[in-house]
C-alpha cells in the first residue's frame, strides 16, 4: 500500500508515476485528497475537544473546592464526550474509505525502471549461454512428454479440466528432482532458510501481499464456512511470517526459501501457451523471499535475482534476464527482473522467474517493521520474492533443450544425482 502522506505531499509525482504504469489515476488521486483534506478539517476539532475534556477535571476539582455545584461541567462534558465518540467514529470511516482506495491502487515504479507502455519497452540486461544446435527440428515438450510416457495431459483433464497435467514415471521423479536440488541449492549454498509453509491463507495474508482485494478472481477460494484461499504462490505465507512483527533490524536481512504447489485461475486464451506446461492452474514453485532494510533492498534484488540466474546455469539452459518497463510490472513491484529461458520449439525466451523489490509496499499493508539497532523507533521493512525457480517451466527448458533426434531426453549431470543415477529418460 501507498504511504498516504507521501500521497497527500506530492501528488504530482504519485500522478505521474502511477500515469507510467498506464493507468490514469486522476480520479483516485481526487478522491484521496478530499478524504484527506475532510480528516485534516476534523482532527483540530477533535484534539481541542479532547483538551478541554482533560482540563474539565480542573474546574471540577476548583468547583467543588469552592464549594459549588459541579453538575453543570459535569453536563458540558457529556455533551462533549458524545460529540468526540461522532467525530472519532466519522475520522474512522474516512481513515477506512482512504485505505481501502489506497489497497486499489499498485506500487509506485522505482526511478531506475524504464518508462514504457508493454513488454516491448522492456530492457534486456545480459544473457547467458547459447541456445543449442539441432541438426533436426525440436518438438515442443508436450509432444516429447506424451511420446515418452512420462506427462499425460488427457487424463488429467478428464479428472480436473483443462490446464492440469498428470507427470508420470521419470517426469514425476525430474520434478521432484528439481525442487531437491533447487532447495539444497538455496538452502545450502546461498544460505536462505528453508520453510515449509500452509497452503492455504485467509484473507489478511493475501491483502498483505496484494493479492487482495483487487485480484479475487485470479484465486481459488475453499468453498463453505472457510474464509481460506490456495496460494497462488510461496510468496504470501513466506512473507506473511512475520506479519504484525518489530524485527530486530542488525538480524536482517532475512532469507527465506520454499517448495509449494501454486494455484491460479489463469482465464482466457495464451496462444502457444493454451498446451503444455507453460500455463496450468496448478503448479510447482520454489520462491525466494527476503526481508530486509531500505537501505540494502535494492541491492538484496540482485543478489536475488544472480541468485535464481545460478539455478540455470548449473543445468546448462541459456537464459536472458530482463528489465521489466513500468508498464509490464505486477501490481506490487518497484522493481522487477524476468527471467526468460530458451525454448527451442518456439524459438525464443519465455518468463521463468520473475525477481521483484517491493519497498515499502507490502511492509506496510502487512505492518512488518524493524528497529534498526535492535531499540528506538520502528520502521517499515522492505520485502522482495522472486522464483527460484518455477519447477513445470524448467522441466520444459530441459525436455526441449536436451532432447535427442531420436526423442530421449539427457538428464542434465547436477541432477543425476537426484534421479538415481538415471542418464537419460527413454520411452516408458
């Protein structure tokens, strides 16, 4: 969420910069300044009237010292007292509409993100490593999954609807493979701690993060008396550990990583991305999250971001990492990097990662704060999360990388381990 007095001081530059992300925030923006501008007329009258309420005790005390009848003060701070409880009462539901505006609107772009209107703007930073030479054409990994036996898109629509998947026999083990060595990577190696979190979150947990209220119909909701949502990603009950919490700032930062399902409701037509694994309702994820300082956040992106980039290296799948302009951003993001792999079947990169910095935003609806010697006054902390990396859409870059002219699959050596010593996935 916003800060609303960094709205209310400089409406200009909120204007402009919620203008870059493409929307037109005019309307919003006025109608936080006449909330704002009715709390500013009401609090002077509030306060005096509490004042007087304080000093009343005094004439009482003097009235009674003297040997008068105190019921007439008594009387005036009744009146008093109930025209406070209305004031305080109408301050709440002001206070109430301007947050619940300020919950629509998304993250101011960090100055360092490049102005543009769609992916197109976005700004390639490096890539690495080179696609790979095919002396045939590459078939897309649906065909090379179903021909091996190991992904059955058939079945899993007959129990489930379009969009799942069943992953059998050695694609369940690579799966299963993937998210190991990306925990142990993660864990081990880049010394984040491992959590293991619940899948399902109230609402409070995803308003924290962003995802309410604004982006209800992209969630799967439990049916009933439960007020619980499946988790669209790791991202929400890792940053939501410490929702309501004063960190101790000389521990930070902090750095979290987890293995879960992800579920969204993905409506409507990809293209290309309508078969396979690309876009599924259900999905394996292992996200990066960290808490941390304002002073650090930015850097702790990068770091983040090389980071996530390690997991494709060590298997071997060249890759670009993009700046995103602030018109492709998600809603919370200051600052976002994508990170796209080379898929030979469709002859380009696609998003496996996308590393974000969050400021102050989701701090502030979720109330993370620090103190940053451990005593004095709190501040909010900054969150970033990025993927670490999404499970289904590195076993595709491995399927159609490493697939042979005569449809066998190389498992590439970091995770041979991992899969038992298994070389190569042939037919099942």
């Amino acid at each position: 969420m916003l800060d609303p007095v960094f709205v209310r001081d400089n409406p200009e530059l909120v204007d402009a910069r919620l203008r870059s992300r493409g929307m037109d925030p005019s309307a919003d923006l006025a109608a936080l300044a006449g909330l704002e501008a009715a709390r500013r007329r009401m609090l002077p009258e509030v306060e005096g009237l509490k004042r007087d309420q304080n000093a009343s005790g005094d004439a009482v005390a003097r009235a009674k010292k003297a040997g008068e009848d105190p019921s007439a003060v008594f009387a005036e701070n009744k009146v008093r007292g109930a025209r406070i409880k209305a004031l305080e009462a109408e301050l709440a539901t002001i206070e109430a509409q301007r947050d619940a505006l300020l919950l629509t609107l998304p993250n101011l772009p960090h100055e360092s993100v490049p102005v543009g209107a769609s992916a197109e703007e976005n700004l390639e930073v490096r890539r690495w490593g080179t696609p790979p030479p095919f002396a045939f054409t590459p078939k897309p990994h649906w065909d090379l999954g179903v021909a091996l036996g190991i992904l059955d898109f058939e079945r899993a629509t007959r129990m489930s609807g379009a969009r799942f998947s069943v992953l059998l026999g050695a694609g369940a083990r690579l799966e299963r493979a993937l998210i190991n060595y990306m925990l142990d990577l993660h864990a081990v190696e880049h010394g984040y701690r491992e959590v293991q979190p619940p899948f399902l979150v109230n609402r409070a947990a995803l308003t924290g993060t962003g995802n309410l209220p604004k982006f209800e119909q992209d969630l799967f909701r439990i049916a009933g008396d439960w007020d619980l949502f499946l988790i669209p990603t790791a991202e929400v009950p890792v940053t939501n550990l410490h929702r309501e919490e004063i960190l101790d700032g000389r521990l930070l930062p902090l750095k979290y990583t987890a293995y879960t399902p992800c579920f969204r409701s993905e409506a409507g037509s990809y293209g290309a991305d309508v078969r396979g694994l690309i876009r599924q309702h259900q999905f394996d994820k292992v996200e990066l999250v960290k808490i941390t300082t304002p002073e650090q956040s930015h850097e702790e992106l990068e770091q983040l971001t090389r980071n996530a980039e390690t997991v494709l290296e060590r298997l071997g799948l060249p890759y670009r990492r993009v700046l995103l302009c602030t018109g492709d951003m998600g809603f919370a993001s200051a600052k976002t990097y994508d990170i796209e792999v080379w898929l030979p079947s469709q002859n380009t990169y696609r998003e496996i990662s996308s590393c974000s910095n969050t400021e102050s935003f989701q701090a502030r609806r979720a109330q993370i704060r620090f103190r940053p010697d451990g005593t004095g006054k709190t501040q909010l902390a900054h969150t970033l999360n990025g993927s670490g990396l999404a499970v289904g859409r590195t076993l595709v870059a491995i399927l159609e990388n490493y697939q042979q002219a005569d449809g066998t699959i190389v498992v590439p050596e970091v995770l041979r381990p991992y899969m038992r010593g298994l070389n190569v996935i042939t037919p099942e």
